[in-house]
C-alpha cells in the first residue's frame, strides 16, 4: 500500500507536475514565438482592418464650437493670395498643425504670376455725347458693417484682366454662354465686333465668358450678378446685412484663368529655379474685363437701345433688358478704364501630415484652399475651419499613441481663387511621388453654404466610401417623422437617385484643387458641400463674406459645419485605416457605361452616317465591367487569407484604378488636362463633361465650314479609338496578375 | 530515509515531468500557432529571401546544345516582320512555352506601317554621257552557299525609304554625320543642294545618314559598308563563307525610321481599331535611299571626280577616295531607281509568363526581337535561342514545384528591325500596367558576336545587379594564369574601369527594344552582348547571317552562348526571387553626378557668359546623392525588422525611381522621347546622349542665326531648370514617408 501510495502519488505529482509544465510550456512556447519572432506585431498590424471605436472618437471628437473659432480668426482679417496675410495665415496653419500633434508641417512657398489693380483706379464710365463723364461704377463695394472699414481690401476687380481703355456701344449676352453668343450673331444678327459685352455672372466660369468674348471680336466685358441669381424675388431672406441676399453694390471678384496652373511655368512648379515663359505666350485674356453691381449694372442697362430680349434673357432689375447695340442715343458711350496689372508674387502653400503605422507611403489626403478675396467666411474659410478641427482630432487621438495604417496629409493651398495655382504647382513639383502613393484626395473649400443637404461630386470609385461615411453622421435635419438620421438618408430623401437607388453623386469638372489630383496625376478625388434650399451662394467673392454673415444666418451654433467635419474626419480614416481601401471599380465600370449608353443614343446616328461605329468602344467598357468583376472576387477571396501582400496588391490596384485614365498626351488642345473621362468642359470649367475629347469634337460640328468638318470628323474618330485604348486598357489593368495582360483573356 | 527517498524521487519524477510537459507544451504551443493561424505560410514566403540554391539550379540547367537547336529553328527560314514566317515562329515559341511549363503564352498581333521592296527593282544605275545604263548595282548578294539558294529572301533594301527614280550628281559623304556634312559644305564649299550623297554605313544610325542628307537638300543617298569595317586589312579572318568578314557582294539591310513606333499610330497601340495618320503626317524620309556592297560602290566611287578626301575620310577600297561632285566624266550620272513601298501588315509579338507566388504583380521581364532581315543568326536569334534556353530552365523548376517570388515574364517582340515596333506598340498598349508593375526589363537581341568579353550598357539603377551576375557564371575565357574564372572577372580584366573599379557599364541610346521600356516609362533596363575582339558584326543585317556562321566561325560548341544564358538566367532570378531588388539608387547618383561634373568642365564658361548658373542643379544632385543614402540606410535597417509590408515598401520606391525621370510632356521636339536623363542622341539614335535636353539645346549654339541662338540660350535655361526639378523630384522621391515631400528636408 504504502508502495502504492507512493506509486499513486508519484502518478498524481508526476501528471500534476506534466499538466503544470505542459500549460506553462505551451504558454512559454506561444510566448516564445511571440517574443523571439518580432515579425509578429508587424504581420498582425499589416493584417488588421481599422478599429472600429476609432472611428466613433473621431466623429465624436468634432465640435463645432472650435469650428467657430477657427472661422473667426480666418475672417479677421483679408487674406489674398500674395498679400502679407496669405503668409501670416500660412504660418499660423503650420504652428497649429505642429500643436495639434501632427508630425510634421511645412510653408511651402511658390512664386507665381498674380494679379492686382491698381489703388481703386477701375470702372466703367458712362459718356454722354460730348464725350464727358455722366457717372462711372462705384470703386468699391459700400461698407454696411465696420468690418468692411480698413483700407486692405481689395477692390472688385477681375484677376488677369487685359488692361487698357476701352470705349464703345454696349451689347448684352445674358450669361456670355456660346450659345447666348450664337443667338445674338445668328437669331439677332448683331456684329459683336469691336462692341463692350455686359453680361451676367452665372451659369458658366466667367473666363470662359470673357474668352468667348474675345473669340466673337469684342473689345471688352462688363460682369454683373443679377437680382434674379443673388436676391431674387419671392424668396424671404434679404440682403446684407440683414440676411444672406446680396446688396445692389456687392461684387463677385474673381479670375478669368482657364488653364489651372501658374501662367509662366506650364508643366513645372514655379519654384524660385523655375524657366518662366514671356508674359505674352502666357494664355490670358487681352480685352479689360471689369465686374460691378447690379444697382450700377441698371443704370448701363437702363439705357440701352435695340429690341427687348428673349424671355430667358431677362433679369429682376425692374427695367426692359435690351440687346442693344448702344444706348437710346447713340452719341452715349461705355467706357472701360482698367489699370490691373499682373505681377510675381509668392503664395503659400502649407502641408502637415501624420505618418501611418503599417504604409506610411500611402498618403490619404484632405486640403483646401486658404486664400480668400477678401474675407472668405464661406469660401474658403468654412472649409479651412471645418478642416483645422478635423487635424485637430487627428492630432488628439495621434497624441493619444493611436496611428492610421497609412499617412495622413493635410493640404492647405494657396492662390486657389487665381486660378487653382497652388495646389497645381506642388501637384506638378512632386507628380512622381503623389502619383505613386496618394490614395485619395478628399476637397473642402466652401463646405456650407446652407443647411438643406449634402451634395458631393467625385470620381465613381468613391462613391462607396462617400455613402458609407455619411451614414455614419447623424444629420442636424431631422426625418419627415421628427427623428434623428444620418447624413445619408437625409440626403437620399432629398436627391435625385442612381440605377442602383442611391442619392446621385455628381462629376467632377474644375473650380477647385481637386482638379490638378484628378485630371494631371489621376488621383481619386470627391468635393462636397452643405448647401442651401433655394438660395445658391450670393455673397460669393464679395467683400460681405463674413463672420457675421455665417455666424448670424448660415450656421448660428456650426452643427452644419460640425457635420461636414464628421463626415471628413470620418472619410479620411476609411482611407487612412481600412484594410482594403474603400473604392469599388464596379461603380466606375457603371457609371462609364452609363455615360456610354447615354452617349450612343444621343449621337448613334450622326456617327453612323460618318461610318463611326461604337462597337469597338462597347466592347472595351464590357470588358472593363468583367474586370472590375474579376477584381471584387479577388478581393472577397481574400477574407480567408491572412495575406499582408495580397492586401497590398489589391489595394496598389484600387489606387491606381484613377490613374489609367490619364493619357499624357492630353486631352486636343488640352495638355495639361488629361483625365479622358472626366475633364472640365471646354465651354464651361466649372461643369464636367463625361468624355471630353469626344464632345468636344462633335460640338456644333454641323455649323462648323467644310475642311473644318472633315477634320473634325477625323478627330472623333481619333477620340474613339483612344478611348477604346484607354478602356482596354483599364480592364487589362484590373487583372494584376498579368495572367491577361496581353489581349482577349480578361477574367478568366 | 524513506520518505527522503520518496520525496525525492518525487522531487525527480516531478521535474522530470514538469520538464518533460514543458518541452512538449513548448513544441505543442508553438505547432499549435503554426496551425492556427493560416497567415504563417503567406507571411513566411512574404520574408523569406530567394533560395540561393535555385539559383545555382538555374545556372546549371543552362545547355548549349539546347540553344544550338533553337538556333537552327529560327535560322532555318527567313522570317522578315509582316511576313508569313513571323507568324509561324511567333506561333512556335507561344507553343515551345506552353511545352516548357510557363503559365500562359499569347501571340499579340499588331497592325503597322512596314515597308517592303517590290520585287527586285531597286538599284543604283550609272548612266553613261548618253544617258544610258552602263552598270547597275546588283540586285540581290552572291549566292555563297545553298542557304541562300531559295525565292523568300528580301533583296537588299532600306525600309521606309522614299520611293521614286533621282538622277544626278555624287557627292561622297563619309560616314554621314552631322560633321560630315559640315565638312562638305563649310570646309570644301560643295552645295549638296539635289546631289545624291554616297555614304559609309556605320558610325551612327542609318535613319539619321538618312534625315541629315534630306537635311542639306539632297534628293538621294546610297550606303556602302566600306570594306575598312567589315573586311579590313592586317587580320586573319576571311570572307564569308570561309570566314566571318562580309564579302564583297554583302549588304547590310536596314530601317530608316527614327521615332521607334508604328508610324502611323505616334502614343497609342496599333491595334485594328486605332486610329491612323495619313501617311504623309508620318516622319517618313522623303529621299530615296539605298544599300549596295562594296564590290558595287567601288565602281561608283573610283570613278569620282573633285579632290581627294582628307585622311579620316579614305576606306580600304584601293581607290582614290574623292568628295565629287559628280564623276570625272561631268557627263555621266549616277541614278536611284526605288519602288520600295509602305504598307499596312501584320506582325506578333508573343507574351508568356510564370506568376509570382508571393508578389504577382511585380514582373521581372526578359525580351527579344524575333524578326530578322533574312535569317539573323545573330541578329536576333542568338539573342532568341538563349531566351528559349531560359525560359526552359525556369519552366522546368516550376515543373518541379519552384515558383518565384514575383512574376516572370518572357517577352518575343515583332518588327524590331523596323524601328523598335512590336515591343512599343505593347508597351503603349499595356503601359499602365507595366508602369505600375514592371520591376525590370532584360533585353537580349543579338546576344553573341565575338568570344572575347562581355559588354553591357545599362541603366545606372542596375550595375549592382548586372555586377553579382557575371560574378556567378564561369566566363568561357581562362584567366592570364590559365585559372578558370568569372564572367565578370573576364570583363574587369578586358574592360576600362569606373571610379569604383568596376568594369564601365555604358548607357543605353536606342537600337533596341529596352527603348520604349526605358525612355517612355521608365522601367530600368539592361542590354548585354558578349562581343569580338576586334571585328565588329561585319555580316550585320546580310543574308549571311547564318546557322553557318554561328556554328563555324563564332560559337561552334555554343559555350558563349551559354554563358550569356547563364547570365540571364541568374540576372532574371535576381529580379525575381530576391527579397530586396538588386537595384541601389547611389549607383543612379554617382554616375548622374559624374555625368553633371564632366558637364560642368565643358560648359561652365560657355553658361557663365550667358549668365546660367549650374548651381540649382548641382544642389538638387546633392539632395538626391543624399535621398540615395537615406534609402539605403533605410534598407539597411530591414535586416532586423521582419515587417513585409517594409519591404514592399522599399521595393516600390527601387522600381518607381526610373520612372521619376521619366517626364510626360517629352524632350523637345520629342515628344514619345521622355528620360530626361539618358535618351538616344538626337544626332545618332544608337548612341545615348546625357542630358539629353541639355545637350541639344546647346548644340553648335555658337553657329547658329542670332535670333535662333537668343531662342536655343532659352532653351537652355528651361533645361537647367527642368533637370533641377527632375532630379529635386527624385530626391523627394526617395524619402517615402512622405515627412519630407515638401521641401528643404531631405534625409531627416
């Protein structure tokens, strides 16, 4: 027994002891593993998606009080381009950024070709018969509140405007579209030559009306915003101060620039080595444009002569709009009298960042522009407030010891309002690395100008991520039963509607940064805005931009601001953090294929009078949509594969996805500009026109002389067959494994 | 005792126990990691390196017999581009990869622009005082041996020449150059003006002979190789069929065409639903030109008129060389009678790969030409008969269950002798892809032409690589101890020597396929020949070039050609299956840096003068030469961190920095040209030029009219100005992190 016993206690200890040892041991050894293989927290950080609750934080982190404060020092003061607030304000950026917690920040200086009037010396006179001065526009804009008394304001002027004097017979174009063109050569029969154009601000960019202008033989532009577009009748809100309507004195400034970039260094950043070209090889007009008032505006207006306009044509200034030529009598002249000139100046550009845990050389990426007219509390300071609080969490949460899996950039542009300058002069000085690493590039600039809803355009490849993000905000716009919902629904409710029963997101032309990242480099872009029901923007580049504007009728406690920020905070992170980016190229395939049939049933038979078929193009967006098949597959097989390279991959393919797009020939006439799906219209930069090379050959090619025609017909057929390449191209793309990238094998 | 001896033997038990659990549990806790988380396999394969004994597989798996088989095949029928042949050995080698075990192989058709002779009517007439034939050029070369008895062999001939009938006067042009030309017109006062040069083939690239003398207004040009090159006197050789000199009937076959594409398809792929220029838009030459041999030029030449050339000028024709104009007998005339004819046919290419088993979508590729003038023994099939002996040998390591790291791919171009045509078109075609995925391009093309050592020219970025290569493989040639030794070895010994003392690597101008890889997207290439001592390539583009030539004179046991396989068997691997890329951008540095310092010597003064400085420039290389040691730090740093996303990550920066050079808007008045940095010289497309913008611009400045010299000096200041944001660029470039993608922090 006693050997027994001890037998049994033996087995007891001993098996005891083998479990204690065995636990321990299987601890120590998975330990071990961990310990003695530091691949481990690399391989587990590469495999990780994003955590979720960091997103929650984020969204939870912005607030719209500090928005607010953020806007108020922005408005303080004016801050142009090339002016000393434009650095001051650059500077400001950059400490804030390091405050926050960002890793880095920098002032990125460029010299660009600006342009400012002279003191207060442009206007527009009106001669009577002995040639005297009746009365000339006013020179600046009436101060109806005291932040409008400092003597740093710039005056109503159109940037880049010829300078010169010019005096001549007054004739009205409307909106200066071609089409308000061809009405008044071919309907009216008016000659436009050597005459002064007054037209109203809207619908198209007003250097395209100015180049239109030039383009008809015109010797001059006169701009206006009238009552109808900036306080129309019917509408409860007055003007300011005292509501959100612009005054019969306020003025749009802006520029006449089309080509988004500095005039002098087309191509390359206008760093202080930088080969400028002559002044006059530049592309800027050569007729003085100047914009005023519509309480001026009614006086030229008033006195034309010639039959009254069309029905579409006329404004709400209470008088017989007139097509002219000239006043009732003809003796009575406009004058125009510009001494703008065009001049060096350096603005700045700052950048600050964050870089990721995982792929610290992939870059998500949000900017604005910082330069404002005058005071910019909507554009682009609603934007620029809304993007501080946004680095701001970021930096909060940075300095908390969290990090996004790829790098974080915050852009913060200078010269936008010139012309989109510097955003495309770093774009164009680091085009290889941008264009090898940038994720995305998420825009801001004016981001509120109401309270009704959002509205975004973008590449298609965003269009998940931008869904996605907005339902996760809770909107301040409460559902048609009074409860809470998101940004999304809010949205939906109120939108028109995709195939595929989402609220419709727009394309992108041009009128901010974005621009140079999608039609230069092919880098996924979105711009987004909380707009207003009814009243478009009407201070827009006026001097009454102001805090008091936002602050006392826009957004009074910033909960829309705060919106946008959430929605932003939280897009960005679905970039910086996922494990697979938020992009899909199946809702880019629908969206070119959309277009397409769109396009075949417009033009089909046009074409195929020429003997253009459609059918090579077709084929190649089929084969496009089958990669994009081939490529959601790939992706959904790699759930069960814990593969860090097989991740990167897919996501190297997501990215460049917006890249093939980009044909660095350029669009005809258009180097720079070489998105062949996307591009801002030719007769309307601020529009996007879906495949801008064949619209823009087929446009008016009926009216166009003969050898034109022909060689018009030959460009579309050039703007098929690229097309077709770079779609095929795309599809052969989509298929990383080079298993089809020789032709016909796509998918399989 | 016991109860000691009890405890004790508890005490034994339980350790042993408790050890025994221990190293169990140890083994079953790390096991049980193993098996429970599916992401060790991926992840080991993603940080594993190559296995060094795969390379050695490789190596040895290479045979001369094999490759002297695949020789006979594709020398035993002509097979000119466009023709019948093409498609059979295209079909052939998809056939032979599919046998060999490759993942895939695809014929890509292309539809070009080629050119071909129609019948055997071109030639070159001497016309008597009565205008009548005395003599015509022979119409096709001297049957040597029955090889060349048979109907399908292209008579001497250049393509794309100007097709038409020039009677006139002869004026002898040595080898064509631009100093050649000068010589004529400046030195002995010859106005060329509708005289028919006659010129020495050799020196630079026939097309430029071709464009020069369109350039000083001559209507014809006749091209001879001078028996000086191809069968000079005091060497032990002999003429074919005896022996490797071109006999007198010889002629060397060749293209016109400069601009290395489909001429009617300039930037996109010449696909069936291209569009096409008309012909006439192409950059075409517009004079006849044509080939003839020496036995033939000898009774032109001997019959000249005018002064006797200067000593630099005299061939080896026992003849007085003379300038012309004209013969001796002013009556008697020299005439051009050209139906060549541009047409529109079909040639392939053939794609084939293995897939990568960790990174599939980074492709290390190896290519050739297959077309050939006749049979091309060593112009391309020597290149192409160790191809074929390469992708054997990979072919049957996948049979055997290897895969490499990333994707292999081979690649069997079409009408390279046209103008580098099959391998641009594919490159157009799928250049997205490619300039995403393509790690390096190998190019082959004629591969062996001497025993004596090996020459390569490459891009910078691949010394290293092309280095630790020739450095594996044993070198067919003993060392001076009669000791076997390595290929690279046998280099170093025969070759002059860089600042590191390691054989020169040249640069790559054009002349074959790695151009459009090269100078259109930036994927570093490498071009390698193992070459002759002393006797050039005299059979070059003849029907000589036969399986009799390769296997009497040059290679008889096929050792050289093993070698060279062997080289690129390895070479290809190294790309392939390393865990970092071979690639070292302080190689790219350095040799940049030299190329700026022995710039500098030259010009300063020159610049100086013009007010330029260089110091932009020198600065941006020194922020680059310090990116380049950043990068190399950072990768030094890897050793230790098991993080597969790290090297993803610094893999991605070696391959993407060729690309940095690359710039879409082109060279002036180049625009498909786009290395900024190394391109083929604008006045010899075989030569590579430095600088190449720089240079151009800079080119007999001092000769030209005033108004162009103020254009060219400001050419010359964009230039500089360009370079230094190219190369400021780079060094942005190579600091991935982004912390320093502004400005002004390089290396932090």
């Amino acid at each position: 027994m006693r050997q027994d016993k001890t037998r049994q206690l033996l087995v007891v200890v001993g098996l005891v002891a083998v479990i204690a040892g065995f636990v321990i041991g299987i601890l120590i050894g998975a330990l071990a593993i961990d310990n003695s293989e530091p691949e481990n927290a690399a391989v587990a950080a590469a495999l990780q998606d994003g955590d979720a609750s960091i997103s929650d934080k984020l969204i939870n982190e912005i607030d719209g009080k500090n928005i607010k404060e953020f806007l108020r020092y922005f408005t303080s003061e004016p801050h142009l381009a090339g002016t000393r607030m434009d650095l001051v304000q650059a500077e400001y950026v950059r400490d804030k950024w390091l405050e926050q917690g960002l890793d880095y920040a920098d002032v990125v200086p460029y010299k660009l070709l600006l342009s400012y009037p002279q003191g207060k010396e442009n206007r527009v006179e009106y001669l009577n018969s002995g040639g005297d001065v009746e009365f000339e526009s006013a020179r600046e804009e009436a101060i109806l509140d005291e932040s409008q008394r400092r003597d740093d304001i710039v005056p109503p002027f159109n940037a880049y405007s010829g300078a010169g004097t010019e005096q001549g017979d007054l004739v009205f174009a409307n909106y200066a579209t071609v089409e308000d063109f061809n009405h008044l050569e071919r309907e009216k029969g008016i000659n436009l030559t050597d005459k002064i154009i007054i037209a109203k601000y809207g619908r198209i960019f007003r250097g395209d009306k100015a180049f239109f202008a030039m383009g008809v033989g015109a010797k001059g532009l006169i701009l206006y915003s009238d009552p109808a577009d900036v306080a129309p009748e019917g509408y409860p809100d007055k003007t300011y101060p005292d509501g959100i309507f612009l005054p019969g004195s306020g003025v749009q400034r802006g520029s006449l620039y089309k080509d988004m970039m500095d005039p002098l260094t087309p191509g390359y950043p206008a760093t202080d080595y930088a080969y400028r070209i002559d002044e006059s090889e530049a592309n800027l007009p050569s007729i003085p444009v100047h914009p005023i008032g519509y309480d001026d505006a009614r006086k030229f207006l008033s006195r034309m002569a010639g039959d009254e306009v069309k029905e579409g044509w006329k404004g709400q200034l209470n008088i017989t709009y007139k097509y002219g030529p000239g006043f009732s009598n003809p003796q009575e002249k406009a004058r125009l009298v510009i001494t703008t000139q065009n001049t060096l100046a350096t603005a700045y550009n700052v950048i600050g960042g964050i870089t990721g845990a995982v792929e610290p050389d992939r870059y998500a990426m949000l900017g604005n522009h910082r330069d404002a007219w005058v005071f910019g509390a909507l554009d682009p300071n609603s934007g620029t407030a809304i993007m501080m609080e946004v680095s701001r969490a970021y930096g909060k949460l940075v300095k908390g010891g969290w990090r996004p899996r790829r790098s974080v950039v915050f852009c913060s542009w200078g010269a936008e309002e010139y012309g989109i300058i510097g955003s495309n002069e770093y774009v164009e000085e680091f085009s290889k690395s941008l264009a090898a690493r940038a994720v995305v590039y998420l825009n801001l600039d004016t981001s509120v100008t109401g309270d009704y809803r959002i509205r975004a355009s973008s590449s298609p490849h965003l269009y998940k991520a931008v869904y996605e993000a907005t339902k996760k905000v809770t909107d301040p716009n409460k559902n048609a039963d009074g409860k809470s919902q998101s940004v999304y629904d809010n949205w939906y409710a109120k939108s028109s509607k995709t195939a595929d029963d989402a609220p419709t997101v727009g394309d992108l032309g041009s009128g901010s940064d974005y621009a140079p990242f999608m039609q230069r480099i092919g880098v996924s872009s979105v711009d987004m805005t909380y707009y207003h029901q009814y009243a478009g923007f009407p201070m827009y580049h006026s001097v009454y931009e102001t805090f008091h504007l936002m602050s006392t009728y826009y957004d009074p406690e910033f909960v829309v601001h705060a919106t946008v920020g959430r929605v932003q905070v939280e897009l960005l992170r679905s970039f910086a953090d996922s494990l697979v980016l938020p992009m899909d190229c199946r809702d880019y395939a629908k969206r070119i294929s959309a277009m397409f049939q769109s396009f075949k049933a417009s033009n089909e038979g046009t074409l195929g009078a020429e003997d253009i078929s459609l059918d090579v193009l077709e084929n190649a967006i089929q084969n496009m949509t089958a990669g994009a098949d081939y490529l959601q597959t790939t992706i959904d097989g790699l759930r069960d594969r814990k593969d860090p390279m097989a991740y990167r991959t897919v996501n190297d393919v997501l990215t460049g996805f917006e890249r093939v797009f980009i044909d660095p020939l350029g669009l005809p006439d258009r180097p720079m500009v070489r998105h062949v799906i996307f591009a801002p219209s030719s007769k309307n930069m601020y529009a996007s026109s879906g495949f801008p090379g064949l619209t823009d050959a087929l446009f008016e090619i009926e009216l166009v002389d003969p050898e034109e025609k022909v060689a018009r017909w030959n460009q579309v057929r050039h703007e098929v067959a690229r097309l077709t390449h770079v779609i095929e191209s795309a599809a052969a793309y989509l298929d990383h494994f080079l298993m089809t990238l020789h032709r016909g094998k796509h998918g399989s």
